[in-house]
C-alpha cells in the first residue's frame, strides 16, 4: 500500500474507528481549533521547551512536504505556540497541519486558510523564541508516543497516532470492524437490537418494565 493509498484508507475510517484497531488517541482535550478541519499525514514530531517556540520555527524547515507537525510543549498550555506568520510559512512549504498539546492563536486565520490544527486551547500570549528543542526526534504529546513514520488522523471525534510499522494492520482491522458494523445496521433497520446483536446481559438492568 503506497502512501496516496494509506492516506485515503484512514481518512475513509476516520478516528473513532481507528482508535478502537490500534490507533493511539490522544486525550480529548486535543480538539480542532476550528470547525471542520480533518487532518490525515505522516508524523514529524517536533519537543519544545515549556513555553518556547523556537523547535516550531526550524521544524517548519525542515519538516518532509506533506507531513503534520506533532508537537510536545511540556507542562506550559497557556502560550499561543502557533499562529498565522506559521502557518503561513508551513503552507508554503507543503506542511500537512499541526497537532500540538498546547495552545495555538489566530483561529479565524487558521480557519482562512484551510490550514488544520488541533490544539489543546486558544490563547492569546505569545512564546519564546530562544530555547533548546528536538526537530523530527521521538516524543510523547500528552503521554502518547509519536515517531516520525508514524502516522496521525484528526477529525470532529478527535486524535489518534498510527504506529508506522502497524499501519497496514489497523487499516485491515479498521476495514473489518467497518463492515462488521453494516451489519449490524441492516440488523437493525430489521428489527434486532444492540442488547441482542453484542450479546449483552439485560439482567443486570433492573427496570419495572416487562421484558419486550
């Protein structure tokens, strides 16, 4: 599967799938910044010092066309570590989008652009620019490993990471678990229900309802 077909695969099963087939989600707090924005690209994991920008800048440089920036930024959320001079910069070199576990600005901008982000928060202060940080080296954002090669998914239900050398086997599970659920559509546009369908125990339920 070359890399236009793994990038229409999990676009087409999207985070909430993957995530049940071996995607790793990042926690929910990492949300779009702005409506609608989807987000399917290879990884380039990006560590900044808490509070500081500077590994952004040279990541931006540096990072492969087509890729997204997964960034790092240690326990400092409230700093606006991204904004429309990098995006636009980002743009022009053919970056992918940005998924960082902190805070990002100028929404409306990111949004014009049709640049997606997922961020932890929005803020208005800005970072520094003066710090030590790692560019296309192993990371944890919010406490989920990311390697380049690996890949990232984001969309409306939220953020997972695709381990590089497990990607062909959670989109063939992904796959299954999809049509595993058709299934369970037509059952139940028939009459079945999910108690039945998932095997569940109604007994545990207590209801003063008779049993239907």
């Amino acid at each position: 599967m070359d890399e236009r077909e793994r990038t229409e695969a999990l676009a087409g099963l999207g985070a909430a799938t993957l995530g049940e087939t071996g995607g790793r989600g990042l926690p929910p707090r990492i949300r779009p910044a702005w409506p609608g924005a989807s987000l399917v690209a290879p990884a380039y994991p990006v560590g900044c010092t808490p509070g500081d920008n500077l590994a952004l800048h040279v990541a931006v440089t540096r990072a492969p066309a087509g890729s997204a920036l997964v960034v790092d930024v240690g326990d400092v959320h409230d700093r606006g570590y991204w904004g429309e001079v990098l995006t636009t910069a980002a743009l022009a070199r053919g970056l992918a989008g940005l998924i960082i576990d902190g805070g990002v600005r100028d929404v409306a901008a990111l949004e014009r652009l049709g640049f997606p982000v997922f961020s932890h928060r929005i803020v208005l202060p800005g970072a520094t620019k003066q710090s030590r940080g790692t560019a296309g080296l192993p990371v944890r954002v919010a406490g989920v490993p990311v390697a380049a090669g690996d890949w990232v998914v984001g969309d409306v239900d939220g953020v997972v990471v695709v381990p590089g050398a497990e990607v062909d086997r959670v989109i063939a599970a992904g796959r299954a678990r999809e049509s595993a659920e058709q299934g369970y559509f037509e059952a139940l546009r028939a009459g079945a229900t999910t108690v039945e369908l998932l095997g569940l125990d109604a007994s545990l339920i207590d209801s003063d309802a008779p049993p239907s």
